[in-house]
C-alpha cells in the first residue's frame, strides 16, 4: 500500500457520495473526537464523482496544520471503490471509516477505537435508535434475513462508522455495495469482529424514502453475500445440490413418461409435462457441471486463496538431551 507509515496511529477515510453535510462541521466534529484518543492521525476524504461544493469547502480547512488529504475519483464509482481508494493512500495501522453525514455522536470516537483491543473490526450499533415504526421493520427484516443466511447477528450494518485493523483491507478488497457487509465478510476470512452500541446524533435523520429499487437491490446483495460466505470455496455443493435436484426430478418425470409409453400405450405427443421434464435435466447436467467447474477453478488457484488467519505463534524451546 502507498505511504504505509508505523508512526502514524489512525487514517480516517470518509467517502463522500450523494448524501453529505457541511465539510467544515463534519471535520470539527470528528477532529474533537480523534483528538480525545490522543492517537496520531490523518484524514482522507474520498470524493466519489465531482463533489464541487464540498471540495471547496475542504479546501478551506488547508491551513488547519493537520494531515488532510482529498482524493477525487473521476465519476462516481460507489462507496466500495472510494474506500478502497482511500485505503490506498491510507499510512495509519488503525483504518476508521466515518460517513459524510453525521451518524454517531464525534465524541464517541474514542469508545468505537478502544473497542478495537482483542478484535481486528468493530463496527458501531447506533443505540437509542431513532426511527419511526416502517424504519424498525425494514431494518429488523433485513438483518433478520441476514441472520437467516448467514449465522451472524449484526443489528446496524447500515452505519458507516467502523474501526479496523489495517491487515483487514489487505485481505478483503471490496467492490460493488459489499462496504455494508464489510464486518461478515471479515468474520469470514477469520477476523475477530465485534458490534458495540454508540450514541447516536441527533443530526442523523433521512427525510426522505426508499424504492422499490432500493429494497430489490438489498435482497440481491444478501443473496451475493449468502453465496460468498456459504459456497467461494465450494460451488459443487450449491449449484451441485440444485442441478441433482433437477436432475432427480426430471429424471423421475420423463421415466414414468416413458414408462406410459412402452407399457400402458399412452401417447407422448402434446404432453407438456414430456417437454418440462427434458428441461429439468438438461438444466440439472447443466449446473452440476457448473459446479464441477468451479470446483477446478478452486482447486487450481486454491494455494492463493487465504480464509484464515492466525491469531499467534508460539515456538518452545527445543528440549535438551542428556548427552547434550
């Protein structure tokens, strides 16, 4: 990664993309809260796309004295990218990624890095909870779907205020929407991740509402990360069981069929379920080849793919012998 620098403490990354608050307000907020952890620190603010009315504004705060950097993506790229983006220009050992808007209170910074000793990702639980009845239900269906797919239990992967360590963005690189599942992908790759309740701000309001496309979008990502934690290195077992199901079915079906035919003196003409039942088992060979093939796929570039970590070594003392 470019500039990696031990002495530096914390790198902060903000995004900013198609919500975001006043850059000078945003920055004193999170300053006084950075400055409470008595950490080293430097801010990246990533701008996805032309951002021309926060970009001035950021350059106002030039002649603050602390490290400020501004990166501009060329169009806009989505939130993954930036904080990829950001992570690349990023020299601290701690990565802090905080939205463009105020979600937490600044003043809770510290608890949110102080919740980092013992675990590799903390990412922060807005409590109390604002929010109307429909904002608790969608939030409470998402997560619980989540919970279904996935085994984990998060409450508010919807906020952006996250701490980690930096050999989490070494192993993980994010692309798409995946920022949101940032914490179960990391548990995936064996990270230690923890959710601790934060303050919310009072600023932290949404006035307006969601599509229908929003909502078709968040179920399309649960079913990319339901796929990525349960089956990356075992496509066989998914498209495997689909395809023999199919196949078993199909099968089934059109021996009968053929049975009435050769036995019983059924006709086979103009009998759709003769054509449904050729459908599912050349679908059924088709997948459970898919999967075979993704099998090799894994199997060949296996020795480069990493889904542990190692949490210590411990190397003893080789014992001495009595001739020795």
């Amino acid at each position: 990664m470019n500039g990696f620098n031990a002495s530096l403490d914390i790198s902060v990354i903000v995004p900013i993309s198609d919500r975001s608050s006043d850059a000078a307000e945003l920055y004193r907020d999170y300053k006084a809260g950075l400055d409470a952890t008595r950490h080293s620190y430097e801010f990246i603010f990533v701008l996805d796309g032309p951002q021309d009315r926060f970009a001035a504004s950021l350059r106002g705060l030039a002649g603050s004295g602390d490290r400020i950097t501004m990166l501009g993506l060329t169009r806009r790229f989505g939130e993954s990218t930036a904080l990829m983006a950001g992570f690349e220009h990023a020299a601290g050992e701690i990565i802090l990624t905080l939205p463009a808007y105020p979600q937490i209170e600044g003043s809770e910074i510290p608890r949110l890095v102080a919740a980092l000793e013992g675990n590799d990702l903390v990412t922060a639980h807005r409590w109390p909870r604002a929010g109307g009845i429909l904002d608790r239900l969608r939030r409470s269906v998402f997560h619980g779907l989540l919970r279904w797919v996935t085994g984990l239990r998060f409450r508010d992967l919807g906020c952006g205020a996250r701490a980690m360590r930096r050999r989490v963005l070494e192993e993980i690189h994010l692309y798409g929407d995946q920022y949101r599942f940032l914490a179960v992908l990391a548990d995936r790759h064996g990270f230690r991740v923890k959710e601790v309740d934060i303050r919310q701000s009072p600023r932290d309001r949404f006035a307006g509402s969601y599509g229908p496309r929003f909502y078709a979008r968040g179920f399309l990502d649960i079913f990319t990360i339901f796929f990525l934690v349960r089956f990356t290195k075992k496509p066989l077992r998914f498209f495997g069981l689909i395809g023999a199901t199919m196949l078993l079915v199909g099968g089934a079906v059109l021996s009968w069929l053929i049975f009435e035919r050769l036995f019983l003196d059924e006709a086979l003409a103009e009998r759709p379920a003769l054509l449904l039942s050729s459908l599912l088992v050349v679908l059924g060979m088709q997948l459970f080849a898919l999967g075979l093939l993704g099998e090799l796929i894994i199997f060949t570039h296996a020795r480069s793919i990493k889904d542990y970590q190692i949490e210590r070594v411990i190397q003893f003392p080789r014992a001495r012998t009595p001739a020795q």
